[in-house]
C-alpha cells in the first residue's frame, strides 16, 4: 500500500531534509517492522509447532522488503 501511494512522487517532501537521509531513515523503519514481522512469524511457527524459517531465508526476506519500499 505504502509503495503503491508514493509511486511517482520523486525526492521528499521536507526539504530539509536530503533524499538519501529520506531514504536511509525508511529503510531503518522498514527494518524495524519487518523485524517485528519475523518475531510475530517465529513465534506463531512455535506456538503452531510448525518449521521455523533458517535465518538465511529471514535475512533475504528482510532485504527484500526493504528493497521493494525503497527502490524505484
């Protein structure tokens, strides 16, 4: 939803603030809910006692987030 909304809108919206700040304060955001994302996955995997995902596959699933809300 959030990449769908700002498709077409280029640099940010305060202008005190540099793109690639911009940029870099998303990603540190995006990490954080998608860290939240993969704590409420583990524990619900724990609690279901279902496979747990390897931390390898958690990783590329982090990157990927962060890199479809920030990439063009």
């Amino acid at each position: 939803m959030a990449h769908t909304l700002t498709k077409g809108m280029e640099g940010c919206v305060d202008t005190k603030i540099s793109n690639g700040d911009f940029i870099n304060d998303v990603r540190g955001y995006i990490g954080d809910i998608v860290d939240g994302d993969i704590i409420v996955s583990l524990l619900m995997s724990k609690f279901n006692n279902e496979p747990v995902l390897n931390m390898q596959s958690l990783d590329g699933y982090k990157n990927k987030v962060i890199n479809w809300v920030v990439e063009p």
